[in-house]
C-alpha cells in the first residue's frame, strides 16, 4: 500500500507529539479490509522500534534502525515536536540527487 502522495511512512502524532510511525508495510500486512477496523495504535512502530530522530542524528544509523526494524520511516522531532520524516524513498533521492549534482560539477569543470 502507497498513501495518495505515494508516502511509504507517516507519523502519528497527538498534540504535535510523536507517538510512531505507520509504514505501508505495516498497512500491506493488515490488509485493506480492516482498515475500518483497525486503530493506528494498533498498528503503528513505537519506540525503540521507531525511535524519533533528532535533525543532527546521524544518517547511517537512521537507516540501519529502518532496516533491522524493517520500518519504512523515522519521525524527526524537536523537543518531541514532529519537524519531518526520514524514509528509505527521502534518502534514496537524496542520493540521487547529490549524485548527479556532483556529475554536473565535474562535468562543468572538466
């Protein structure tokens, strides 16, 4: 399951506060026909599954927490207050991105 926007992670927050994360893997292993049914906290990756990540922690460990939690995403919080989410699809173009950034700068100055 991909949301509308094609998000593979979202946040679940109370009062700005992040509680967890619901990831569409989570929501592929639930099965569409119970998602009436279903509340997010039954659902949702919690801490220390899904930590909630500071601007300034570091990347490689984000990813590493993605992949032995098997989540597809990470709040990013300040003071507890949701600033952001990382997810495998952000990081990915991320990487793209300065890739071919670099690509265009060595060719410009070649």
């Amino acid at each position: 399951y991909e949301g509308p926007d094609g998000v593979p992670a979202m946040p679940v927050v109370d009062d700005e506060h992040v509680l967890g994360i619901i990831g569409r893997r989570r929501l592929q292993r639930l099965g569409r026909r119970r998602f009436g049914s279903t509340r997010a906290a039954e659902v949702m990756a919690i801490p220390p599954q899904a930590p909630v990540l500071a601007p300034d922690d570091p990347l490689w460990d984000a990813l590493d927490t993605m992949n032995s939690g098997g989540i597809d995403g990470l709040a990013v919080a300040v003071e507890g207050r949701l600033t952001g989410m990382l997810t495998r699809d952000s990081v990915s173009e991320a990487v793209r991105n300065r890739a071919a950034a670099d690509a265009a700068r060595r060719a410009a100055g070649a």
